[in-house]
C-alpha cells in the first residue's frame, strides 16, 4: 500500500492553517482594544481562544502540533538513514530537539529562565525578555556542531532549511527583542506590542510550516523505494 502527499498541498493548508489563526488573533486584539475589555465575557473568550500570547489554545496547540509533526518527520528520515546504513545520529537529535521545541511550545519552558537571567545579566532593551540568551547559546553551538552535516545536504533541501531557520528564529529571537525594547518603555497593554506578538507567531509557526514541507521533499527525494511514497509538486 503507497501513501500519497503532495508537498505544495500540505504547505498551502498549513498557511492556510497560520493565516485563519492569525486573522482571529487579530479579531481578539480588535475587541480587546475597542471595546470593555477584558470586562466582556465573550471578548475574555475569544481573546483565551485564539490570542497568540497565551497558552493551551488554538494556536499554541497548532504550532505545538506542526513542531511535532516536524519531530516524527525527522525520527522516520532516522530510522530511513540507519535501514540503509548510514549515519543517521544527527536526524535523531534534530528530532529530540524539536520535541523539546514542542514541549516548550505547550507550556512555556523558556519562560522559566527570564527571571534568573535578567537577575544575572540585568537585562534592558533589546534584551529585556531575557529568556532566549541561553537559547540563542544553543542555537550557535548546534550551528557549529551540525555545520557540515547541512552542508551535506541537496542544495534544494538546504535551501528551505535555511529559509525555515531565518523565519523561526526572526521570530522567536528577533521580534521578540524588539518586543521587549518596546515593552520596556511602554508596557506590554499596548496595541503595538500585540501586534509586534502576532508577527513574531506569525514568523515561528511559518518556519514550522516550511521545515515539515523541506522535511517531506527529503523523504520524497532520499526514500524512493519505502512503501511510503509522497508524491511531488515543485514549489
């Protein structure tokens, strides 16, 4: 039995995905700001439902989700790598790393090292949310150790490695320091924060998108012969 995706397909539902929950992200911030508040029970509901800057609702388990999905992508490239004999070492820890960056999405680990490390550094300004300096460590030192390993890999396929990093962490790293900067002079309850929040999201859960897509062009191109087949559309 063959299993067939078209790889275009499942990128264009997935941003379509994105752009439904964004749109009522907006919707949220719209009657957050222009009408009682958080006074209104119907607003105190759409707000916990689709506002991307809280936690267990619509968006937080669709990007939680597409992380996941790019977690078991990644462990079956592993295990395709080891039945053929090859080195298979660095996908099993990409896909440890990105379900740990599931887990994070789901209930906001990184969040738990703001405090010591704006103890320890006395953060302002861009690096006033001072949670990401350790991430930011991590990122560099698995930059370095997975270097060669990416340079490896089908032009192609780097490519849209690359693309989906610069978007994940302009996101998780870049909006959010110049989020920081802006709530550090005027708070956090302002519309161009939450704005500023919803291009950040915006920015993660489409470099999610376009890893799980990079992911299922790699296991079109590499493995051929598996009795999973996932069919092919140039994007």
């Amino acid at each position: 039995m063959k299993f067939q995706v078209r790889n275009t397909k499942v990128l264009r539902n997935l941003f379509i995905g994105i752009i439904l929950l964004i749109l009522g992200n907006l919707f949220a911030i719209y009657l957050l700001f222009n009408t009682a508040g958080m006074e209104s029970k119907v607003t105190r509901l759409l707000v916990k439902l689709f506002s991307v800057n809280l936690e267990a609702n619509l968006p937080t388990y669709f990007s939680a989700l597409v992380l996941l999905g790019d977690a078991i992508l990644l462990a079956f490239i592993a295990y395709g790598c080891k039945a053929l004999g090859e080195k298979f070492w660095h996908w099993l820890g990409l896909s440890a790393i990105f379900v740990f960056i599931s887990l994070d999405e789901m209930i906001q680990i990184h969040e738990q090292f703001r405090a010591p490390m704006e103890a320890l550094f006395n953060t302002s300004g861009l690096l006033y949310f001072a949670w990401f300096i350790p991430y930011v460590a991590v990122v560099i030192i698995l930059g370095i150790a997975y270097f060669k390993f990416m340079m490896r890999l089908p032009k192609r396929i780097l490519k849209l490695f690359i693309l989906a990093g610069v978007l994940f962490v302009s996101g998780a790293v870049g909006m959010e320091m110049l989020g920081g900067m802006h709530a550090e002079v005027h708070g956090e309850e302002t519309i161009t924060y939450a704005l500023m929040f919803t291009f950040e999201e915006f920015l993660e859960m489409s470099g999610a998108a376009v890893f799980f897509y990079a992911l299922i062009s790699y296991v079109e191109m590499k493995f051929k012969s598996i009795q999973f087949n996932f069919g092919s559309e140039q994007v």
